[in-house]
C-alpha cells in the first residue's frame, strides 16, 4: 500500500472474505497487486503474456502457520466457512483439520511460488524477518523495496528507499508496546505455541516439517 501511494497507481488487494478475488484484480489490471494465494501459476502468467513484473512471495514456517490459523479460526470472523467445524472439535482434530485445508490451500500456494515462480523477477521473503526485530524488520523491508523499486528511486529520488524503510516501521508490531498489540504476553503465547506443537498429530507434523523443509527452514 505504501508503494502504491507512493507511486501514484492503483493497487488491488485479494485476500480473505472481505478482499477482492483474483479475477476481479485480474479485471482491473492494476499496476500492483496484493493476493494471500500467490501461485507460480500467476506468475507465469504474467511471463506467457510477455509482462514485466517484479513479484515479492511473502514465506512462513509451515507449522507457525497452522498453529497460528488454528487459533485465528477458533474466533475470527474471517474463518472459511470449512473450518468453522474446528470450534466443535478437539485440539488435535482441530489442529489435523487446518493443517490439512492449509496445506490444501495456502502452504500448497506458497510452496508453489517458492519453487516455481519465475527469477530473478520473484524475491521470496520471510515473515520471520518481519517479526524477529526492529533491526530485522528494517533490513527485510529494505529488501523488498530495493527489489520492487529500487532503481527507480536510485534514479528519480535517491533519498525515497531510506523514507519508504521509515514509513514502513510504523507497521512493525515488535516497535509497539505490548499494551497496542493486543492478545497475550509472549511468554504465554509462546507456552501456547508449545502445547499445541506437543498435541499436533505426528503424521500431520510429518507433513508441515517435509514442507518446512522445501522452503529451507531448518
């Protein structure tokens, strides 16, 4: 969104219940799209069609994804109506049924663009980087930016990568107390990240860490 403003064009947003769906960005042909299922696919598309592109795929660590959809999907409004079922269920089928509708969909996305999406037009980065520090959110920030527009600015604006890194911070929640946060403690969270990885099913841990492992967590 910052890119978009400060570019001057129009963005389209695909993403959940209350975004738009692909074929609507598609419709559009905006100039910078934002969609929660980037596929290869997509972006191959854009290749086939002879379009210059350049495509940042956002990676997370398959089993913090899960863990944390699982416990999102037992309250949000923002729920696919397939998982609904989870807040009647226990924790561990709770937790078998998102692995498996996330591996369906968004792990399966993810690893898709991961693997296959064209280069050097697509650099993937990780969520982790976002969430470490305020050190690390910076230098990842930093490392889209200069990919999705860096020689722009080095020629139009050389002061712009330094000023979009900056405005970006405003939107890193680990420079935030925790009172603006929201949710629990850390150290609760973290308890709850260790029992809910303890009572995951092995056969679908087995899954999340084979995936894991393709997107090069050790």
């Amino acid at each position: 969104e910052l890119q978009a403003n400060s570019s001057h064009v129009m963005m389209c947003a695909a993403f959940g219940k209350f975004g738009w769906a692909y074929r609507w960005c598609k419709k559009h042909d905006p100039r910078i799209w934002f969609l929660s299922d980037l596929t290869g696919e997509h972006l191959r598309n854009f290749t086939a069609h002879n379009r210059s592109f350049r495509a940042v795929n956002l990676v997370r660590d398959p089993i913090a994804m899960v863990i944390s959809g699982y416990i999102m999907h037992l309250h949000s409004e923002d729920t696919p109506e397939e998982l609904l079922a989870i807040r009647k269920m226990s924790t561990e089928e709770g937790l078998r049924a998102e692995a498996d509708f996330q591996l369906r969909y968004g792990i399966r996305s993810m690893l898709d663009a991961y693997q296959h999406a064209p280069a050097p037009q697509t650099l993937h980065a990780r969520f982790e980087s976002f969430a470490a520090s305020p050190e690390s959110y910076d230098a990842e920030t930093r490392r889209v930016y200069e990919h999705t527009m860096g020689d722009l600015l080095q020629v139009f604006y050389p002061a712009g990568l330094d000023e979009m890194v900056h405005l970006a911070s405003d939107f890193d929640m680990t420079r935030k107390p925790h009172s603006m946060r929201g949710g629990l403690p850390q150290d609760a969270v973290d308890a709850q990240v260790s029992h809910l990885v303890q009572v995951m099913p092995q056969e679908t841990l087995e899954r999340l860490r084979a995936a894991r492992e393709t997107l090069g967590y050790m």
